[in-house]
C-alpha cells in the first residue's frame, strides 16, 4: 500500500481551512487589503477569459445574423408578391377607368325615350377597301336585329346588316353602300348621306339652290323610320370642287365600345284603328 501524500491526509484540510478562515478575517477587518491583488489577477486574467470566449461570440454572432438575413429574405419575398398583385390591379385599374371613362362617352348621344338600347364592345374590324363594316359584341340574343342603328359617344356610326346570336355586323357610314336621311341644322334643308369607301362620305339629293358652309351641322333626319331623329353624324365640308362632304363626328380609332339602339319603330308614327 502506498503512503499517503500530504494533501491526501487530514492535517492538510486543517491547514487548508486555517488559512482560509485567517483569510477571510483578515479581508473583513481590513477590505482593502486584498484589492490591489484582485485587481491584479482580473488584469491577468481578462485577456485569456477574452481569448476564450471569442470563439463563442462569434459563432453567436453568425447565428444571429444568420437568422436576421433569414427575416429579410421571408419579408423582401412576401413583399415581391405584394408588389407584384399591386402592379396587376394597377393594370387592372387602368383597364377599368379606360372602359369607364369611353362607357361615360357613350351618354353624350341623347336617344329618344322610346328607344331601348345595348352597349356592346367592337371585337374586330372586318372591313377592307371595298366594304367598310365592323363586328359588335352583342347580337339576337340581347334583342339586335338587322337595321338597327349604332352610335358613338359622339355620334351615329352605322347600322347593324347582320345579327348573329351573340355578335353583330354593323356597315358603317362611310360604306359604298350606306345611305342615311339627314337634316342640316339651321336651314332644315334634307338629304342623304351617301358613303363613298373613304373618310367623308357625301351630300345627295340637295336642292340645287342650296349653299352651304363649312362647319353646318349634320343629324339624322327620321325620315323612313330607320334611324331616330336628331343623332348627330358630323360636320360639312365643302371640297375643291364645290362638293359637299360631311366629316364625321365619331371617330372609330378611339372608339372601344358603341350602343346599338333596339327599337327602329318610327315613334311619330300613331298606330290607326280601321274599325
């Protein structure tokens, strides 16, 4: 068996405990006494404390921003989808204000009250050099019919030739083959509007003691029952050749959406009783 050392035996725990017990009484009689050696020992030791725990403040630094960059990521991505449905009901907006404001124009054009009508959107230009016509979206089954007048929000552009169930064919006033009773306002002088295939179609059937100006105001006439009385068609004017044109009010490169007016029945006209 091998003999014990010093500090294994119990003398040495006495020894121990004495000097700590002389330690301690000396500090609480006299607390100065030991400060310049702690002050000394914690500046020995603070830079190996500081070695030692660099490792971990850094790795917790690294985590936290780990976790940080982590957070940005999630706000910028749910951000970009926010952004993103943003600018689609922007686009969205601006489709809507476009329908609303040229819908709005529409109310410009006064239709006597006992016309009925239906607003329709162009779909597609289906005219050529030699036939001038479009298609409308709307037909039968909204009640259009073959001879229905359509206007702008600025003016009559035609009439419906053809009415399929949901689309209609309308031949415009400027066709070889549209032919349209008109007043001109102020004189009260009648005529047709004959369309000629190009942008001015032409006066017919004017009295030949008439004179007119630029600038006379052109309506429809309700001669025949077609077309109410009144819808504005355009402005004449008067060529090299002393012809009379009439520029028309409704311009269909801006003009998106139309009303087709129903009810073509004359409303001058008093049903009789025969009995």
């Amino acid at each position: 068996m091998a003999p014990l050392s010093f500090w294994d035996r119990p003398l040495a725990s006495l020894v121990l405990g004495g000097i700590a017990c002389g330690l301690l009484l000396i500090s609480s009689l006299n607390p100065g006494v030991f400060i310049d050696v702690r002050s000394k020992a914690v500046n020995t030791v603070s830079p190996l404390l500081s070695a030692v725990s660099y490792p971990a403040q850094q790795v917790t630094e690294y985590v936290r921003q780990v976790t940080g960059l982590s957070d940005i990521q999630a706000r910028n991505a749910a951000l970009e989808k926010e952004n993103a449905r943003l600018r689609e009901w922007y686009q969205t907006a601006l489709v809507l204000q476009d329908r609303n404001k040229e819908l709005q124009t529409l109310l410009n054009v006064k239709v006597e009250p006992d016309y009925e009508f239906v607003s329709a959107r162009i779909i597609a230009d289906a005219g050529s050099a030699f036939v001038k016509s479009l298609l409308v979206k709307t037909g039968a089954s909204d009640g259009v019919e073959k001879g229905n007048p359509v206007i702008s929000g600025d003016g009559l552009i035609g009439r419906v030739i053809s009415a399929g169930n949901n689309a209609s064919r309308v031949l415009l006033l400027n066709d070889v083959n549209s032919r349209v009773p008109v007043l001109l306002e102020g004189s009260n002088h009648h005529a047709v509007l004959a369309g000629l295939n190009d942008e001015k179609p032409m006066l017919e059937h004017l009295s030949k003691d008439v004179k007119l100006q630029d600038g006379v105001r052109v309506v429809t006439s309700g001669f025949g029952g077609m077309f109410p009385p009144g819808l504005p068609v355009g402005k004449v004017v008067v060529n090299e050749n002393g012809q009379y044109n009439v520029a028309l009010f409704a311009d269909l490169a801006t003009t998106q959406y139309v009303r087709v007016i129903l009810s073509h029945q004359d409303p001058n006209l008093v049903q009789g009783n025969l009995e």
